[in-house]
C-alpha cells in the first residue's frame, strides 16, 4: 500500500512511504512529512499471483496554515532602567492556498527575552491577541536584551509563526 501526496490533487502524485499491509487489517502513519497543503491518497498495485486489482482511494486535503507576528515591537528604544518596555504586535494567519493575511484573535503568544551575551531564551510572558490579533505587554526594563513575540502552541491546522526579534538598550 503506497500513501501518495500531490500538490494539486490532480497531478504529480509520489509515494512518501509504502506500507505492508493484509486484507482487514487497520494501520495507522504518524510519521509523515508536514507539507503545508496538499492532497493524500492511498494506492493499491494489486497483486497478479493472487488476481486481486488495483486501486486507488479518493484524495484528501491537509492543509495547516501559516502564522505571523506582524509589527512586532520592543520600545522604546533605548530605554533607562526601571522604566516601562512595551512589547506588541498582531498576530496573523494565512489561509492555506492564498497569500492573504488576517488577524487571528483569542490566541496565546509567548513574550521571550535573551539577555546580552547569552543564547537561552526566557519566557517572559503569555498573553492572549484580541480579535483584532493584537496585543500588547510591558515588563520593566532590568538589562540590555533581545524581545520576541512567537506564537509556539499551535493547533493542527496552524504552524508556529513569531515575530521579528528586537534588540533594545537599557541605560
């Protein structure tokens, strides 16, 4: 048994894994790859030596769609110590097979911070995108650093999606 992807469902059907398989028996495949749209089907060769014909099942569509953080933001920039840094931005998604872009609301996005000369990130923050996507969180200014908006626990049908990364000096 051969599971087949397809682009647009109609042509350039490949088999991403071929499975062994007997009459009556149910599988299940977690492992393929995540395309982000596309068209499945099973394939069936048949079998000569045991006269059984061929087949193939109807396609279905996976699609998942992308995210963004559009306009993110850390500021002001530089900033003194103990002061306020805002960090905002407004969460998109794109529908699967277009190039447009919507806001996509009550949804958490994660504020990280890493300070100056290091490489871990820390959360700092979830917070929850209005219905416009929006949102918006001040922290008080400590050290120098980079900020990042990401949106990292997506549903089945989005990918992760972050926003650019923001570098501000604290005085």
């Amino acid at each position: 048994m051969d599971i087949q992807y397809s682009a647009d469902g109609r042509t350039g059907w490949t088999t991403k894994k071929t499975l062994k398989t007997q009459l009556d028996h149910q599988f299940i495949v977690e492992d393929l790859p995540g395309y982000t749209d596309g068209y499945w089907r099973l394939r069936y060769a048949g079998s000569a030596a045991k006269d059984i014909k061929g087949t193939v099942s109807d396609s279905l569509r996976r699609n998942r769609a992308l995210t963004r953080v559009k306009d993110a933001n850390a500021s002001p920039e530089p900033v003194y110590k103990g002061r306020t840094i805002t960090v905002k931005g407004v969460l998109q998604e794109r529908k699967p097979g277009t190039s447009t872009w919507k806001a996509y609301g009550d949804r958490k996005v994660q504020i990280l911070f890493r300070p100056k000369g290091k490489s871990t990130w820390y959360l700092m923050a979830t917070v929850t995108t209005k219905t416009s996507g929006s949102f918006s969180k001040g922290f008080k200014a400590q050290q120098d650093g980079t900020w990042v908006p990401v949106f990292l626990y997506p549903d089945s049908k989005h990918f992760v999606g972050s926003g650019t990364e923001d570098y501000v000096d604290v005085r």
